[in-house]
C-alpha cells in the first residue's frame, strides 16, 4: 500500500541512493544538531521517501517511486546521492534497484523527468566522484556531469521540469548545511540559474575557497609549513592542502560543530570538484615542479606567489617557524604592554 | 497446507544502509530458503590497484558513509603493518576515541532509526504496547528518534574535534592521528561524552550506564524490565515487546562468532557452540561459487575481485568469507560473546545461534560499555606529548592486514604493495560475513540460515518478521560488496 498522499502546499522531495557509500544522508542526519527530517520540515520540505528515514519497504517503497514516476505524486524534487552506474556494458546491472528488477539508472531516468528539481546530493552523484576513479570500473557517472565534462547519466542538455540544469551540492561528504539550505531554498521559489556556479554548485557556498578561514592562516601568511602529519604548519607546501583552490565555505562554518578538514590536521582534498579523486600524484604530497607547488592558489599569478613566498619566508617569526613543526603551542605570542599612542 | 513453495523477491529494503534484495521461498507460512542478493558492485578493490600507498587512507573511507572511520583505521592499520611506526599512547587514545565514537553512534542510530521504527507498523495495531510504540518509535516522528537525534548529533561534535569532520577524514594515520588535544579541548571533550551519558541514561535506558553493563545474566535483564514500567526506557519498551513477540526465538544464526578484538577492551576470538578458541586471520578464505565474481576460494592476501555479471550460479556480488571453511557471525553479539560478558553469555547458552533479541540487547549493552570507556581515554590523554609518530620512509614492498571492528563487526583489509603502490587490495566486511552467500558445499550464510524458518504470512508482500530479522544484524550493505 502506497504511503497517503501529501498536502498539496509541502515541496515533495524523493531521495533516492545510487552507488553511494550513504555518507551524505549520514552527513545531512546531524544537520542543524537536530537531524535532517526536523530541519526540513521547517521549509515545508516533505521527505516522500528516504532509504534511511522511511518506514515503507519493499513493495510499500516500490509504491511510492512509481506514484512518483507515473505522475500521480507531485514530485517537487529529485535528490539523488552517489553516482549512476552506467556498467557493464551500457546495462546498469552493477546496481539494480532491489525488488524492482530494473537498472536504478533506468528509475533515475524516469523519475528526473517527471521532477520539478533535480538535486545531486555529493560529489559522486555530481560529477561521478569515488567510483569513478582510476579506470572507472563500473562506468559511474555524475547525473549531469561526467568528471568535468557535460554529459552524464542524464544527458548534456538536461532540464528539469523547472527550468533549471541539475543542481550539484558537490562535496565528500557535503555540509549537512550545504543540503539543508539548498532544498529550503529551492522550496522557498528563490533558485535561479545565476545562483549556481558553472559547474551547477549553488553559488551560497561554492563562491568562497576552503582556504577562507583557515585556522592555520597564520603559517599560510609565513609559508611556515607543516612537515609531517600532526604539524601546525601550513598544509600547502608539503602535505598536498588543496584549500586555496577548492570552492566550499568549510573553514567559514563549522563540521561536526567543531571542526574542519584543515582544522583536523589533514590536507583539503578539494572534494567539491570533479575529478578530485584523481590526482596527479598520492593525495597527502605536494605536487611540485621545481620546488614551486603545481597547484597555486586560485587567481593568483605564479610569478607574485613565488615572490611573495620568499619574502614572507624570509620575514617568518622564529614563534611562527617553531610551531609549524610541533603538534601544540611550543612559543606562545610574546607578551608586552601595550603601546599607547 | 500448500506443497509447493512459493517465491518471493523483497526489496528495496530501506534503513539498511545500501542495497539488499532477499528472495524467500515460502511454505507452510516459514521462509524454507532464503538467498541474500547485494544489487549494488562499485569497484573499490579495483579502484585501490597501482594507487601510491597512502591513497587507501583516502579511498578506503569513501567505501561506506556509516563505518568510514572502521574503513580509514582498517586501512591504517594495514599500513602500520609495514611501516611498523612507534604509536605514541596519545595516538592510540584519540584513535579510540575516534572509532568508539562511531561504534557508538551507530549503534544508537541503528537502534532508533533502523530497527525500532519496524515495531510501530499498524500491522501490530492490536497489541497491548502498539500505543507506545507509535508514541516513542514512529518513524515518521517517533520520540525516540526525536529526541536521541539531536543527541547523537551533538555527540558527533567528538568527530569534529578530534577528526575534522564525519564521515570521511584524514585523521587516523598509521602512526596514529593528525590532531593534537590541547588542554581546552580535553575538557570540551569531557563534556561532549557526558551530554550523550546523560541522554543515554535519561531516554534510552532510563538507568545509569553502569547498571545496564553489570547486568550479569537472563534473570537480571527479567528483574531489570520489571523493575519499573514499560515506557521507563527505550530499551526497556523494546524488551517488552521483545518478548511479546518472541524475538527470542527468531533469527537463529550459524553459532559461531567471531571478533578480531577492539580496544584492549574486547577480547578477541571465536566462540563456536560454546567452543573459545583463537582467532587466526590466516584462516580466513573467500568463495566465489555464488557470486557474479570469477575465481576460485583463495585467502584475502591472494586473492582477487573480477566481476562476472553473466555467471549462471551467481546470486550476487557479495563473496562469501569463511574461517576454516565454515559460516560465521560478526557484531556486537559476537564480539560480547567472545569477550566473555555474562549477559551474552547466558543469552547463547539459552540459543546457540543468537536471535534477535540478542543482537539488539547485545549492541545495546556495547554502547553502556563503551561509553565509560570513552570517559577514561579522554582522562588519559596528555596534552603536550605527541600524537603521531613521524612516516616511516621507504616501504615500497610486502604484505599486511589491519583488522578493526566496526560497529556491526569484524572488518579486514588485506593490502599487497609492489614499488610504492598498491598491488593488491582485499577488502573483507562485517556484512560481508553475515550477508554471505551459499559457499561451493551450497551451505548458506549466516543472515540465510537466519532467515530460514521466519513466518512470512499470507497476504505479507514484504514480511515484517523477516524485516526484524534482516535489520537485527545492522546490515552496512556498502561495506558488503565495496
């Protein structure tokens, strides 16, 4: 038996899991410290359907996807987290939707053409991520982009029945309030094309760096960097921190109501942009052509960075240089009277 | 009485977390056979291959949302194997910390979210408790999950502190971890495990901690349930209706467990129908007969991951370990089992094969054990001193396993590295175990022997009996197949 129908007024949201590792639902669960379902609700976001939320299964969750398909249930959004297996050989035989006896491929085909929004929920449903690593074993795509390229599982010119292209909260995981506030945003009516960068992130949170905020800013500034795992230092140099070029708010707001990527000690992996998970060289080591990083920070032309990073080198304070090599405050900030004008 | 069985394919099976599809032959109203299909194949094995070393610690979380900090310590481990690094005790405490906390969040999250919801299904309209039920464990809006939600969230904030974030971090590294604790944040720590102390012991258990993990027998959990009324708990809610359904009695396993150990606080070992006995990594094989994969029964370290989507007698994409040759169980139980705890004890002497009843009271009383643990790691940390030992340089070649226990059980990475890269990488998983397929000698796997002799009624499309006892095991189909 299909679950009853919703109002008429909530914004209808069906949340389907592809070839995901469920890290999102497992991220946007602790959204707000309140959890996802509680979060929603307060934009008038209904969850039709949520592999980890609902009471219906097998037959009854069957239901409610072809209620969705058929059209006999508003579907305002299509959230879709991990990415589309297209493999072996166009089938899509390496996820089928259990029960149903199709390809999930086949139900995410028809079910985004029947949804008002399409939303990918992190990197893998956006742009392939994970899964589509190294050789790409099971011909896993993004629903809208294939890496960095237009063309996945739902086709280049894809449109939703709203005019919009696939929105792509990209991220491994993303900020459970990179969810929350997209899907309240797109029920509030206010998501326009110019609101999403050209890789279709919404710009609310795409248009700052990982960088901004950063609490090692201090031995950015210096050049004072870490040089093994557990330092205080500057990931950049040596341990391959991504931060100054991966679009994302993470250092702005806080993960797990207190941390971050860098914060934690660990590189930024610039998990927010396609083809993150295959990097030119091991994800914990600087990339570097002649002592100089390949990767600069973004907008910044090389000649300035390479400058720059010598002078402010040379100008390191000796509390900075030592802290960058330990795991706690070896010199604290000198203390002296202040002094008056 | 019908002499013909009948066949029926249930999925999708929602709060499991990934993909699972079981397909039941029923006679009689009882499951006679039961085949376990993982629909969904991602190719991390084949991912890791010529992958520079570390790049497992990257990858090997990104396996499963729910056990990502099992997946990135399996990996560490695996490394450490090689690189043999001093761990400094600091390292081990935050690590523990790290890895506890996710066991313990999800073994709540499993509790309130995945299996509890079940037991407010109008299908038990009728019963005395279904009131109750509805109040505290609706899925829609339950107070369990309302309030305990929250909880496990504001808990999570150990994960920022002390990982970054979860799931997926970089913290736990094979010489231990990248964040230091500094004095301020030993006491936030403190403070984050007493909040969750306190919401454990005001909702869930209605009783402190401590009282639940004395409890030394089936005669003390009888005279603990009736010591005050139903609703005083959530655990104790379900151990009344536990017995009105008679959970005791359903999902019978193979009988034999086994846990790699967790902690220095569980024991590791095997117990087999009563059996203690070691437990020995080198004994572990894996059969393809069933699966969509090429190959023969080979050990981890040597063994390979070849889809064949066409294989006739495959019935899914999961392999099927075995230790010695044989079917076993991992989780909670398992690991309470071989540790010796008396209530584990008592509740396998009274069923060999668990039930379950067991498998929910079992990861119920981990989770009081483990959070006093956590109390006395944080105590333990000493702000100043290191917590990671520096990279070892230069291991390019050799063979490793790092085991850990994830919250629903035993999980093994098998690592090969040939010039600096990863020449061979073999993932064995908790449901991997438990979800197994029929082996070569067509014996079923453990959740399939489980399931045989399960009421499926007249008229259950998707029969909720079987649904108790597929969600007893807290299947993480993502790990399964990888």
């Amino acid at each position: 038996m299909a679950a009853s129908p919703p109002p008429s007024d909530t914004f209808n949201v069906l949340w389907l899991q592809a070839a995901s590792c469920g890290g999102c639902t497992m991220s946007a669960l602790a959204a707000d410290d309140t959890g996802l379902r509680r979060a929603l609700e307060r934009f008038g976001i209904r969850l039709l359907w949520h592999p980890s939320l609902s009471e219906e299964s097998g037959a009854e969750a069957l239901a409610v996807l072809e209620d969705c398909a058929a059209g006999r249930v508003r579907l305002d959004c299509l959230c879709v987290e991990g990415s589309v297996l297209l493999g072996p050989g166009g089938s899509g035989r390496f996820q089928m939707l259990s029960g149903s006896g199709k390809p999930m491929k086949d139900w995410i085909a028809r079910l985004a053409a029947r949804a008002r929004h399409v939303v990918a929920v992190g990197s893998c449903a956006a742009f392939g991520g994970m899964p589509a690593a190294g050789h790409n074993p099971t011909d896993a795509r993004g629903l809208h982009y294939s890496g960095w390229d237009l063309g996945g599982a739902l086709g280049k010119g894809f449109r939703s029945t709203s005019g919009l292209p696939v929105v792509n909260i990209a991220g491994c995981a993303p900020h459970p309030g990179w969810i929350v506030e997209t899907l309240a945003a797109l029920a509030l009516g206010g998501v326009s094309a110019e609101q999403l960068d050209a890789l279709g992130r919404p710009r609310a949170y795409a248009d700052h760096l990982a960088h901004h905020g950063c609490g090692r800013n201090e031995f950015y500034e210096f050049k004072a960097s870490a040089a093994r795992p557990s330092d205080r230092g500057c990931l950049m140099e040596n341990l391959g921190c991504r931060a100054t070029q991966a679009p994302g708010d993470c250092n702005i707001r806080r993960w797990n109501g207190y941390g971050s990527c860098t914060d934690g000690g660990y590189a930024c992996i610039n998990c927010t942009s396609p083809a993150f998970e295959t990097p030119s060289g091991p994800f914990q080591e600087t990339a570097k052509v002649a002592g100089i990083p390949v990767g600069l920070p973004v907008d910044m032309p090389k000649a300035w960075f390479v400058a720059l990073a010598a002078l402010s080198k040379s100008a390191t304070p000796q509390r900075v240089r030592a802290n960058a090599h330990a795991d706690h405050v070896i010199v604290p900030p000198a203390r002296r009277p202040q002094k008056l004008p | 009485m019908t002499a013909t069985p009948t066949r029926l394919i249930v999925g999708p099976f929602n709060r499991v977390e990934g993909d699972l599809e079981v397909t039941l032959d029923i006679r009689d109203g009882a499951v006679t056979e039961a085949r376990v299909n993982a629909p969904l194949y991602r190719g991390f094995e084949q991912i890791l291959l010529g992958r520079p070393a570390a790049d497992s610690l990257v990858i090997a979380p990104r396996i499963c949302g729910i056990c990502s900090v099992s997946q990135s310590v399996a990996a560490a481990r695996a490394l450490a194997g090689l690189e043999r690094p001093d761990i400094p005790a600091n390292g081990t405490l935050a690590a523990n910390l790290i890895l506890a906390g996710e066991n313990a969040a999800d073994h709540l999250t499993h509790f309130m979210l995945f299996f509890a919801p079940d037991l407010a299904r109008e299908c038990y309209a009728a019963r005395p408790w279904f009131a109750a039920a509805r109040r505290r464990f609706a899925a829609s809006d339950g107070a369990c999950a309302g309030t305990l939600l929250p909880a496990r969230a504001r808990f999570l904030h150990l994960m920022g502190l002390l990982a970054g974030k979860w799931p997926h971090s970089l913290a736990l590294q094979p010489g231990g971890v990248t964040k230091a604790v500094d004095a301020g944040e030993k006491i936030r720590l403190l403070s984050i495990v007493a909040e969750f102390r306190e919401a454990l012991e005001t909702h869930l258990f209605a009783a402190p901690l401590e009282a639940i993990a004395a409890l030394e027998g089936t005669a003390a959990l009888e005279a603990w349930v009736e010591a005050a009324p139903p609703e005083q708990g959530d655990f104790r809610l379900f151990l009344h209706i536990a017995r009105d359904l008679g959970f005791a009695g359903l999902g019978h396993g193979p009988g034999r467990f086994v846990s790699s150990g967790s902690f220095g606080l569980f024991a590791p070992g095997v117990w087999s129908q009563g059996v203690p006995s070691d437990f020995d990594p080198a004994r572990i094989t894996e059969d393809h007969a069933h699966s969509w994969m090429e190959g023969g029964t080979l050990p981890p370290s040597a063994g390979q991951t070849r889809p064949a989507p066409d294989k006739p007698e495959g019935y899914t994409w999961c392999k099927a370990p075995r230790l010695d040759g044989q079917v076993a169980e991992v989780g909670a139980l398992a690991r309470q089992v071989v540790d010796g705890h008396p209530l584990a004890r008592a509740l396998i002497a009274a069923r060999p094969g668990g039930s379950v009843h067991d498998r929910v009271v079992a990861r119920l009383l981990e989770l009081a054990r483990l959070i006093p643990a956590m109390e006395r790691w944080v105590h333990a940390i000493r702000p100043g001193e290191p917590f990671c030992a520096p990279p070892a340089a230069g291991i390019a070649e050799g063979g490793s396993v790092g085991l850990v226990e994830a919250a629903r059980g035993t999980l093994g990475h098998w690592l090969t590295l040939q010039g600096g890269h990863i020449s061979n990488y073999q993932i064995v998983a908790p449901t991997t175990w438990n979800f197994s397929p029929r082996d070569a000698q067509g014996n079923p796997g453990a959740l399939e022997q489980a399931l045989a002799g399960t009421p499926a009624l007249p008229g259950e499309t998707t029969p909720v009996a079987v649904q108790h006892v597929v969600r007893s095991f807290d299947p993480c189909m993502v790990c399964t197949v990888h």
